[in-house]
C-alpha cells in the first residue's frame, strides 16, 4: 500500500496533453478484436462499451497524476493489469451504473477533481491513518450523513457478495485484496467504498438499488469480477 498526497498540478497545457496520451493509449486496448469480440459477449451494447471505454480511460489518466510520497509506483504504468482490473469490476457490475459513472467522472475533469487521487487518500483513511491526518486531512470534503449511511448498506450487500465467493472460488479468491483492512493492506470492501465516496447521492443510491434488485440473481458480481479478469488476463496476453 502506497502513501500518496496531493500536489499542484502541471499547467493547463501539460496537463491535458498528458491526459490525452494515456487515453489513447486505453482506447488502443479497447480496439483490440479479441478485446472487442468479448465485451461483446457481456451483454454490453454499443453505448455501454462507449460508456465503459471513456470510464477506463479517465481513470487511467487520473491514476497516472497521483503523487507517491515515495517517488511514482510502479503500478502506474501498470496499463495492462490497470485495463483488466478496472474492465472486470465494470463488467462484473450492474451495466446501469456506467453512465452514471461515466458522468461523475466527465464532472470531476470539468471541476479539476481527481476521483482516483481521492480514492487513495480515503483508503489512507483506513490503512495509515497518521499520514492521512499529516498530508490529507484537509483535502476531502467530509461525507454528509445521508452518504455515510448508504456507503455502510452497499458495503454490506458487498460484504455477503465476498463471503460467497471467498466459499465458492477460494482459490481465485486467495489472489484478492484481504477481507479485513490493516496497517498498509486495504480490504476489497474497504477499497469499494473509498472509491465510491466520491461520487454523489444519486449515483449511489442507483447502484444500491440496482444490487438489491438483483440480490435473488444467481450471478456474483464479485466471482464474476474474477472469472472476467481471468479471461481478459489471457486475451490482452497476461497469463
């Protein structure tokens, strides 16, 4: 677990050619026939994949602008394993979430926000919580009560979608985030949330509701996440 704070930004120019260089370098992955050919079997239709592309490259570009206390992580220029990961939980995930997403994440780049950045610092929240007083404490606006709340009941409906799958693909599992965040190691739910807090009320309550309605579903977003990232692994050539 990396420590990461906030730093002035490069100006304006810089900045937004360096965003489009990485999102091309996402979109080329995306374009890939064997890459295609499978989103395309994920009940994802042409808007969906247009949505999930734009997701993807966005967070990209905003991965590759958090600052490492410790100098840059080697994970940041990690794009393939990045695509896998980011595609598998998208996909895994009710398709009704990516417009919203998709959205936040446009917002956040008109409001010179970064969601990946506050992802990050929420997670120091929970896994060194010394150096988040120390460097972040002022950089997140505080979660209204209402968000607090439905952050908790996602987190639950989460928490038995991992119970299931630690039971039913313990290997697959075994390679996950930890169940139970410690000092430096972030959980998996504690790694959902922190990248859910930044998005607003309305966005979370739709994936609240769009995960209870699917709770009788034979489908596990979480093995699926797994599955997906397995099959994605041997297609853009990890495995």
């Amino acid at each position: 677990m990396m420590t990461y704070t906030f730093f002035p930004e490069e100006n304006s120019y810089q900045k937004y050619g360096l965003r489009l260089l990485r999102r091309g370098e996402i979109h080329k992955i995306f374009l890939r026939p064997l890459v295609k050919n499978f989103l395309n079997t994920q009940g994802l239709n042409k808007q969906d994949q247009s949505f999930l592309q734009i997701i993807v490259s966005i967070e990209w570009s905003q991965f590759d602008q958090v600052h490492n206390l410790g100098g840059r992580a080697s994970c940041q220029d990690d794009i393939m394993h990045f695509f896998i990961y980011r595609v598998s939980q998208y996909v895994a995930f009710p398709h009704i979430m990516l417009p919203c997403i998709c959205a936040e994440l446009e917002r956040s780049e008109q409001e010179g926000r970064n969601l990946i950045e506050e992802k990050y610092a929420q997670m120091m929240k929970k896994t060194d919580p010394d150096d988040f007083n120390h460097h972040l404490s002022n950089s997140l606006k505080s979660s209204s009560p209402v968000k607090k709340e439905i952050l908790v009941e996602i987190g639950n409906i989460i928490q038995k979608y991992v119970c299931k799958a630690a039971s039913n693909l313990p290997k697959s599992h075994s390679y996950a985030r930890p169940d139970i965040s410690t000092d430096k190691k972030i959980s998996s739910i504690d790694y959902f949330i922190a990248e859910l807090s930044s998005y607003s009320l309305g966005c979370l309550f739709l994936l609240k509701n769009a995960l209870e309605s699917e709770k009788d579903n034979a489908t596990n977003p979480v093995e699926e996440a797994y599955r997906i990232s397995v099959i994605l692994s041997k297609i853009v050539g990890e495995a």
